[in-house]
C-alpha cells in the first residue's frame, strides 16, 4: 500500500468566544493485492483517491472549574475507487 496525503486545519475564536473550526483533507491510495482462485494466483493493483472536510462549533458553560458545553459538527467523506488492474488468473476481476 503506498498513500500521499494533506490536510489544512482552522480555528478561529469569536469575539463571543464561540470557537469555530474547519478541516479539509484528502488523499490518493494504491494498494496491492494478491488471490488464489481456480489453483492458480492472482495479484493486482487497486487505486483510490479520498476528500474529507469538516466543520464545528462550540461553546463552553462554566460550572465552577468544570467547563461543559455543546459541539455541532458537520463532516463530509468522499472514498473513490478508481482503477483496478489484476493479471495471473483464469477469472478476471477487472
């Protein structure tokens, strides 16, 4: 499996405190595999590609030095499979 990935992060604070934070990420993926079908062996390639985002906020009630609070969060996931290359087999799984 070989991976090339990247992110960015944010933050920002309100003036009323309320924190908001962003994530965007994304990647590409490949991986090699390897079957046995029919008494003979397979190996192949498979190749990928990923994004992700995100978004929250929060905000914290104080109760003596106990701070609690609620968090929204929304993300986004997106897992795309792109190509897959096998050889070796009677049977193929392209």
């Amino acid at each position: 499996m070989s991976d090339a990935a990247g992110a960015l992060h944010g933050t920002y604070l309100d003036p009323s405190g309320l924190p908001l934070t962003a994530t965007v990420s994304g990647g590409r993926h490949n991986f090699d595999t390897q079957r046995s079908i029919l008494g003979t062996g397979a190996s192949g390639n498979l190749g990928a590609w990923e994004i992700n985002s995100a978004f929250a906020a929060s905000y914290d009630l104080h109760f003596g030095k106990f701070p609690v609070g609620p968090i929204a969060r929304l993300e986004y996931h997106h897992l795309n499979f792109d190509s897959r290359r096998e050889a070796g087999s009677p049977v193929r799984f392209d």
